[in-house]
C-alpha cells in the first residue's frame, strides 16, 4: 500500500526530514537549489501547499 492510499486530500499534514550525516543542506547551494526545485515542482504539478513558521526555524 503505497502512500497516496493513505492521504486524504483537503488534509493538512505535518512533514519532518532527518538529514544524514548533517549534511548542510541549505547553506551549500547545490543541496538548496535541489530542495527548493523540488519544492516547486511540487507545487507546480501536484497541489502542494506549503506552510512555514519563521519562529520555529533555529
């Protein structure tokens, strides 16, 4: 059973990521450029919306 058997749409979902090896993913612009692309492409041909809380960020 894959995941989009398990989303149901209009349904607000919390996402966290563990980074292997701390790998600095968004100070070195290679890694930011692929998850920020990815990001939109997201957003662009799938629906994404996504919600982010400056305060929560360290």
């Amino acid at each position: 059973m894959g995941i989009n058997s398990k989303l149901e749409a209009g349904s607000v979902y919390f996402l966290t990521m563990t980074v292997v090896d701390w790998v600095d993913i968004f100070t070195r612009e290679d890694y930011r450029y692929i998850i920020i692309d990815s990001l939109k492409y997201c957003q662009n041909e799938k629906g994404l919306e996504v919600f982010a809380d400056r305060k929560s960020v360290v």
